[in-house]
C-alpha cells in the first residue's frame, strides 16, 4: 500500500463558530467526503465508507500555543520535539531541531526501510542558489530541512510545466502574481497531478501552508478563498485514490485558521482526515493520537506489503 501525506499548515478543528472559515465557508466536497459533516471538531470520530476524521493533539504535553518549528518537526520524525526542547517554538528549525531532522527525517527513516519516497513540491530559482550552499542559516522549513537531509531531489519550475510538482499555493497563481510564465491550474487539476505524481512512489508529501498565513492575518475573504480552493483539491483527492492501494491522509501542525478572532495559533486538536481502506483507518483510529504517531503508523502501513488490508490486523 502507498501512503500520500498532505500536510495543511495551521488549521485545527474548530467548532461551528462565526470566526471559523471551515464553518461559514462552504465546503461540498469535503462534506461529500464525510456523509454530509463540515471539518469541524463536532465532526471527530466520524467513520464512514469512505473517510474517517481523527484530532490529534498538538500540545504534547508541553505548556503554551503549539508551533510550527517543533510541531512540523515532531510530524516528520515520531519525536516529541517540543518536550524535547522544553518549549513549543516558533518560525523556522534552529541548529537543535536540525539536528533531530537530519538524525530523523521522515524520508530518510523510510529509505533505510527501502521505500521510494518523493516530496511533490516545486521551488521558486532563488532556492536552488542556497540548496547549492549547504542551505545555511535558519529560514528553512522542517519539510524542506527533511527533504534534503533525505537526500531526495528539489523540484523547480520546469517539473512543475512538465507535471512532476505542484507549487505550494496548488493552483500557480502565486506564482503568476511573481511574474513567472506557469500556467494556472484548478485546484482539481493539482489534485489530479499529485495523484498522478504520488502513484509512482511509495511515500508522497505534499505541504501547504498559505493557511496559517491567512490565520494569523485575521483575514476573512483570503481565509475563505483558501478553504475553497482546499475542499476541492482534498475532494478531488478523495474521488481520485484507489482506496484498497493508497491511504490519503490530511493533518496539520496546530491549529490557527479555524479560529480568526485572534491571529494566533490554538489549541486546539489539529485534523487527521484519513480517506482509504476501511480497515487501515480502523487501524490508524487506535494508533494515532498525537503528532508523533503519524511517522511510525506511516512505516508501520508501508511495511506491509502483501498489499490486503489484513496485512494492517497486527
């Protein structure tokens, strides 16, 4: 079985409330995907046909709002890194955390397991001049620090116009707004592209992250457009996997988007959409609790590889 992980910046599940953009936004797809149910904590623990919606906490244990430096960093390596830091911290991997994702990177934990493994997204020149120095200082992500201590390729540009990646924002018109010459695409489009990328692999990631961007922004009209352009590629997704080859699975670092009358992140538990075989998730539902079991069920699924979704019972 293949795994496609989609990790959203910022979004948490929220409750039906008027600041929460996944409530006042409407989602039919995602709504489709869970029976008739919004992305919504009221939502949690709902396990149909088709999907399953699990909250995973992003506190850990540790005191104050989760962030991305050490929630990112304990998604892409199984560790706890906020309590191994001795607090939740912010912005960008400093030396310490890169340590623990060059020891424990999520791609390179799969390729000693030998699995084929691919991060989807395509960067911006300018990068490809600091990838050539080693990518010093600290202004990188956890998904771009796992990707290169993985020792995987970086996508540019010209695999995103051949269909080897997908820009961050999906549809290009970031990219567009730069001045760049890629052309635009639905957010179905993307979704059918990352499917097509992910197919060749065993482990696909794709990130996302103008969401927390939009959070802490407070702003209502971005925030809704971008849970727009989500419930259509998270649909596509869904109607696009074969279900008894790949588990889809949806999470996030902390919460933010879900809650606009602060500009901060949450506290809230943070969403694992699981769209696959029914037993796989019924797997995952008893595993997966925080941001640390994300890793190891992912290794766990893979390494099965009679390919029946008995082969998960264990």
């Amino acid at each position: 079985m293949q795994v496609l992980l989609v990790f959203i910046d910022g979004i948490g599940l929220g409750r039906q409330l008027p600041d929460n953009p996944f409530a006042f936004t409407e989602t039919p797809c995602i709504e489709q995907t869970l029976d008739g149910r919004k992305l919504l904590a009221e939502s949690r623990g709902y396990c149909g046909p088709k999907a399953s919606l699990l909250g995973l906490d992003a506190v850990m244990g540790v005191p104050g709002l989760p962030q991305s430096a050490t929630g990112q960093a304990s998604l892409f390596t199984g560790i706890n890194a906020p309590k191994l830091m001795g607090q939740h911290m912010n912005g960008f991997p400093d030396q310490n955390l890169r340590q623990l994702l060059a020891r424990r990177g999520i791609f390179l934990q799969l390729h000693k397991h030998g699995f084929r493994t691919n991060f989807a997204n395509a960067y911006r020149p300018p990068f490809f001049d600091h990838l050539y120095r080693g990518l010093p200082g600290n202004r990188y992500s956890c998904s771009t620090l796992v990707t290169y201590y993985g020792g995987l390729l970086f996508h540019d540009l010209e695999d995103i116009k051949k269909g080897r990646a997908l820009f961050m924002d999906i549809t290009n018109n970031v990219l567009n707004k730069l001045g760049l010459e890629v052309p635009l695409i639905t957010p179905e489009e993307g979704a059918e592209r990352l499917l097509k990328i992910a197919g060749h692999y065993h482990f696909c990631l794709f990130e996302y992250f103008l969401s927390d961007l939009a959070g802490h922004k407070k702003d209502r009209a971005e925030a809704k457009r971008i849970v727009s352009t989500l419930d259509h590629f998270i649909g596509t997704l869904a109607d696009g996997i074969a279900t008894d080859q790949t588990m889809l699975i949806v999470t996030s670092d902390h919460g933010n988007l879900e809650d606009l009358s602060s500009g901060e992140h949450t506290l809230n538990d943070v969403p694992a959409l699981l769209i696959g075989s029914y037993k796989v998730r019924q797997w995952l539902a008893k595993r997966i609790f925080n941001l640390t079991d994300v890793l190891p069920a992912v290794l766990k699924i893979l390494s099965n590889d009679n390919k029946t979704e008995a082969s998960v019972n264990a």
